[in-house]
C-alpha cells in the first residue's frame, strides 16, 4: 500500500460553554496533517489507515475517512504496490 501525507482542513469548537456572545466566536478551521496507509482515493473521500497487518494484508487499523472537498494538498510518502 502507498503511504500518503494528506493536509486537510477541519472544524474547530473553541467554546467551553453552551451558551456564548457573537463577539466571542474567534478561529478558523485547523489545518491537519494526516500520514496512513491509503485504502480508498475516491471522487468524494480518501480513507488512510494507520495500522497495516503486512502478513494478512486485510487486516488494518485506525482508519480516517476525509471528504475530498476538505484536502489541501496529498503527497506520496512511499510507492506502494
């Protein structure tokens, strides 16, 4: 499997309260940095793993999926096969 770095933004809550004055909203989405395994490359999501039993190749762990539309930017890390 490729191993991919992939940057894409997320939503952010930066309230502790429920309850909260419109001046008080501050921040913007994070910009997250992901390295896994790339299952899927879609036209609507990437799904990474982060784990990859290599021996019982179907076996994997802790997957992400992120919707295209929130990538910045994918970068292969390694080629895989």
């Amino acid at each position: 499997m490729k191993l991919v770095l992939i940057k894409w933004r997320d939503s952010q809550s930066y309230m502790d309260t429920a309850w909260f004055g419109k001046a008080d909203i501050k921040g913007k989405p994070g910009l997250i940095h992901s390295i896994g395994y790339l299952v899927e490359n879609t036209k609507d999501h990437v799904c990474l793993v982060a784990d990859w039993d290599k021996a019982n190749e179907d076996q994997l762990g802790r997957h992400i999926s992120i919707p295209r539309g929130c990538i910045v930017e994918m970068q292969t890390l390694v080629k895989g096969k």
